[in-house]
C-alpha cells in the first residue's frame, strides 16, 4: 500500500493510490511553455493541463500504431 519509503531519507513519502490521477511534473524551456500557451488560446483549451494531456494521448496511441522510427518519420512529413 505505501510506496517510496527510503529510511535513509528525512522526508518520507507515502502514497496511496485511491484511483486519482498521478501528478507528473515536467520541466519546459519558456519558448515551448509560451508556444503551448499560445496554441491553448487559439484552440480553446481550459488548461495547459488539457492540451497535454490530449498531446501525450495522441502521441502514445501513435507510438503503438507506427512505433518510434514511424512517428519520427511522420514528423518529418510535416
């Protein structure tokens, strides 16, 4: 049930999944985070948290459909 206990550590962390979604966090360069921004306002998002979210969905559903070198190669067709 509890996850992440390290009895060296100070801090300890103890989760429990009761079902809810993970928080992932993820570090971004300003010009990628102003450009998710920008495209958020112009396609009516509600949140950065939704845009990727969708982002991530469509990029894991085409890794399993074309597989790495597929999806790469689908980006340079672009």
């Amino acid at each position: 049930m509890s996850q992440g206990y390290d009895p060296r550590s100070r801090s300890t962390v103890i989760e429990i999944d009761i079902g809810y979604p993970k928080v992932v966090s993820v570090k971004l360069d300003m010009a990628l985070l102003k450009e998710i921004d920008e495209l958020c306002r112009r396609l009516n998002y509600r949140s950065r948290s939704e845009f990727i979210r969708e982002a991530l969905r469509l990029y894991v559903n085409l890794l399993k459909l074309k597989g790495r070198e597929g999806v790469k190669n689908l980006i340079k067709q672009i």
